[in-house]
C-alpha cells in the first residue's frame, strides 16, 4: 500500500541521465518502488502522464532563512520545485554568538534579512535550528557562519586574529560542526570577515575537513579582484585538505581555467550561477572597505561626517562606473518605511538631486538616514559571462534569493525555473537531464546530503513533478515577485507541499543535520 503513486511519468534521477518513463510509490518519508505499478494499492494517484518527476531542486545559496520562519515566501520556492535551502549564505549567521554580539549583528544583516521576530528565542545553535524543526515548508541544511564566528572570537577590529582567538574561532566552529552542518560559510566582501587572513580561514577549514565537511566562500573581490580571491579559496582548500565551493561566480575563461587546472591537481573545487545578469547587495557595498568595517553604528556615524564624505566620494564614483554598465542600471531594490520608500524599484540616479546634490552626498545620506537598510539591485549586460556561468562542467545552480522589499531580484523567484525554461528550452545552453543533475545531484553530493537529490528506492521523497514545456519562470525586474508556473506537485519528505497551484502541507520541512564523520 502507497501513501502515494505517480503513474506514467518520465523519470529524471538526478544523475544526468536521459530520463525513463515509469511509475513512483511513496510510503512514509519515502520513495518506496519505482517500476510498473499501475495496479498497485494506494491512498492516492496522481496521473502523471506527459510530466517530469524528478529530485526537489537544492538552493545552495538562498537568504531565505527568516523569511521562510516567517512563512512569507515559501511559495516562491515550492512553485519552482524547491524543496531545500542551505543555511548561512555568504557566512551570515546567528550562531554562535553572545547577546550583545548578537544584538550588532542582527542590525549589519537586517538589510537582507529583515530583524528577528520577538517571539524568536534561541541562546546557541541547537535552539536555533530547533525552531525550524516541522515548522517551514521546505529543508534546510545548516552551515557555520564565519562571519558569525569571528565576530564573536574577534569583534569588528579591522586587523588578523591572535592566536588564542584562533583557537577561540576553531572551537565555535567545532561547536557547529557537532550540531550537524555540512560545512563552513565565508563572505569575504562582508565583515567582520573581511578582516581575516587567510590564516584564519585555514585554520577553521581544518576543523571543517575534520568532520568531512566543506568549506564555501563569497570570495574576497567580488567588486574587484576576484581572481585573487579565489585563488584564495584554493589555497585554503589546498592546506586545510577539504573540498571548496565558491558562491555566485561569473568568471571569465581564463579563471575557469584556474578551477580545471586546480581540479586536476586534486583540489575538489565547484562553483555556483545564477541565470540572471544582474547582481544585488546593500548600497553599502560601494563605499570603502576603511569605513564599511562595522558594526553598523559607526560605520553610520563616519558617513555622517562630511569630511568622510568628502573622502569617499572618488572611491563611491569609481564603484559605480565599474560596477555596472549605466548610471540607470543601479536601482533600489529595499528600503525602509520612511520618506525615502518611494524610491522602491526606481535607479538610484533618481536620488540625487531629491536627496543629494550628488552620488556621493546621496548615497551616504540614504545610508545614515535608513540606518544602512538600502539593498539594490546593479545590472550587467554580458550574455556571454552569464553562459559560461552557466553551462560550465563545474558549476550548479545557486538563487542568491533575497526577500526583502517590493522590489527583490527575482532571482529567489524565478532562478530555478528560469534554467529549465530560458536556459533549455529557449537558448538551449544546457540539457534537461543535465539542467536537473546542476540543481538536484549534484548539489546534494557537494553537501553530503544522503539519499537526497536523487529518485531511486530507498532515497527522501522530495520530489517535483512538473510540465517541461510550460515550466516558466515569471518574476522580472519590473514585477519580482511572480510565482513560476508549471509545477503541479511538490513533495517534501514525502507530503504533499505544494499541489494544484497551491501551498499543502507548509511543515514538511526538516534540518537536515549531516552525520558526523569526524576522524
């Protein structure tokens, strides 16, 4: 007897292979049988016949952590075939650290994750996971915040850690690591962690590779010089023995060579995309790194100085002309209730004159006065660095979704579809067996997720069931927040989360805490 049978559906395992058509039984949390079942008991039959079964799609890198606890947009997930989210992206994380700690670090990263709910109470990891244990809709995989660590071991000081805060980072990272993440989380643009040496990185990577884990990292020059930043990562990956992923690259074909040639040296090295050229980030991302140090209130109160001003407007001019390809291509994403919210969705050169007589006055009075709460979104037109993002043999998927504001990137909205509809079928970049591989297996063996990302007997039913010729990505720049169409079932350890167009059961979700291989 099945809780669950889908009948006459093309089967795609996750492994990349062509897919097959046949029946799949749920019993329980599982994929019970797959085969020709047409006749077997069940309590229920969904008749999938010109649809696509396949593994629940992997975010290896979504924000999203507070606002699925929220319960806001869990949709967005589910009706692109989400069913997990890894945890501390960029290294943002709420654990381990003391009150006051904590206190400043919610502030730094309320910009892209909104402020904890009063209800929400934790005092260390495992009562942090616990709250989303059977109360979000989807899984989540829980990673070590770096930035976390060294903010609790180190503080904001701009300078390299001492030897006994080493060691203190080590233990708070082996803290985590017990409570079961499958890794490390760095974002070395972001600080407290931007302050560490590669030193500090190694060190906490070899607590990381202790217990099998994997160290992922916003490499340092994402606004500059990311070549040096992932050799960076390399280098860490290299000493501390551990394989390294590095987030949301767009690379040219020469530092996609560094990754191949660091692979055949025997560095597991991997990468993610996301299908969309654009980016997005706070507006602090513009000024320097000597005011950008943290916490929140003085780097408020330097930009408040306009002698500080007045220094960091050739550093903010500089940013803009090389960050994006015209003054109209910045654009607000998020900003808070007050006299600035109008500016929503509009570019950021609509700013100046209404809130200052240039960039630089601009941006730093938006910044003082919303209390740093300004993300955007900066638009690039490169459709040749978006392909090979995106189709190289090394990288999977990764949304970088972000949730705030009226105007989001869609990213979190549409980042998954948007592969199967604009990638496949429209430019035909990639395969369909191999596009699901990017967002299914792949990412689960990168994360050491049993019995995850794949449809076999025996594995986790988490499941899409969707129409490969109408799947559709739906979010744009102008409208964010669409749902993606075509999925007509998700499952998630198998319950029924998303069905007929609709949310079912909204707390399928689990932690998905990695087993301990620890030597």
């Amino acid at each position: 007897m099945f809780d669950w049978l889908l009948t006459g559906g093309t089967v795609f395992d996750g492994t990349g292979q062509p897919g097959f058509e046949a029946d799949v039984g749920l019993r329980g949390d599982r994929i019970q049988t797959i085969g020709q079942l047409a006749d077997a008991r069940t309590r229920r039959r969904i008749d999938a016949r010109g649809l696509a079964i396949c593994p629940g799609f992997i975010d290896v890198h979504s924000h999203s952590e507070f606002s699925l606890l929220r319960g806001d947009d869990l949709q967005p997930r589910l009706s692109q075939g989400i069913t997990t989210d890894l945890m501390a992206p960029d290294g943002f994380a709420y654990t381990p650290l003391s009150p006051d700690r904590l206190a400043e670090m919610a502030a730094y990263l309320a910009v892209f994750n909104g402020v904890p709910e009063r209800d929400w109470q934790w005092s260390d990891t495992s009562e942090y996971l616990a709250m989303f244990e059977g109360k979000v809709g989807i899984n989540l995989v829980p990673q070590v915040g770096f930035n976390a660590v060294r903010a609790e071991a180190v503080g904001w000081d701009p300078r390299p850690a001492t030897p006994s805060e080493i060691r203190q980072m080590r233990d708070l990272t082996r803290q985590v690591m017990e409570q079961g993440a499958s890794g490390i989380q760095a974002g070395l643009d972001y600080f407290p962690s931007g302050h560490s040496s590669t030193e500090e990185l190694v060190a906490v990577a070899r607590v990381v590779a202790e217990y099998g884990g994997i160290y992922t990292s916003h490499v340092r020059g994402i606004r500059g010089d990311v070549a040096f930043g992932v050799r960076e990562a390399l280098q860490v990956a290299r000493q501390a023995h551990l394989p390294v992923h590095i987030s949301h690259l767009f690379g040219s074909d020469q530092l996609y060579e560094e990754l191949v040639a660091a692979r055949n040296e025997g560095i597991d090295v991997t990468f993610d995309a996301y299908p969309y050229m654009a980016a997005s980030s706070h507006l602090a991302f513009c000024i320097p790194q000597w005011v950008d140090q943290g916490p929140p209130d003085r780097v408020i109160d330097l930009l408040a100085d306009p002698v500080v001003q007045s220094k960091v407007a050739s550093d903010i001019e500089r940013f803009f002309g090389a960050y994006v390809s015209r003054p109209r291509d910045a654009f607000f994403s998020s900003l808070p209730d007050g006299p600035y919210k109008y500016l929503e969705g509009r570019p950021l050169i609509d700013a100046i004159g209404p809130v200052g007589k240039n960039l630089a006055e601009t941006v730093c009075r938006l910044l003082v006065e919303c209390r740093m709460q300004v993300l955007m979104v900066y638009r690039w037109n490169d459709e040749e660095k978006l392909r090979r993002a995106m189709t190289h043999r090394l990288g999977m998927v990764g949304s970088d979704g972000l949730y705030r504001g009226s105007y989001p990137h869609p990213r979190g909205f549409g980042a998954h579809a948007r592969v199967l509809s604009h990638l496949v079928r429209d430019k035909g970049w990639l395969d369909f067996p191999d596009a699901i591989r990017r967002m299914t297996g792949m990412p689960a063996a990168r994360y050491g997720l049993a019995d995850r990302g794949i449809v076999r007997s025996g594995a986790f039913a988490d499941l899409a069931v969707f129409d490969p010729e109408r799947v559709q990505d739906r979010a744009t720049f102008e409208d964010p927040r669409a749902n993606a169409v075509g999925m007509e079932y998700v499952f998630v350890n198998g319950r029924a989360a998303f069905m007929e167009g609709g949310l079912g059961d909204t707390a399928a979700g689990r932690v998905l805490r990695r087993r301990s291989t620890k030597d």
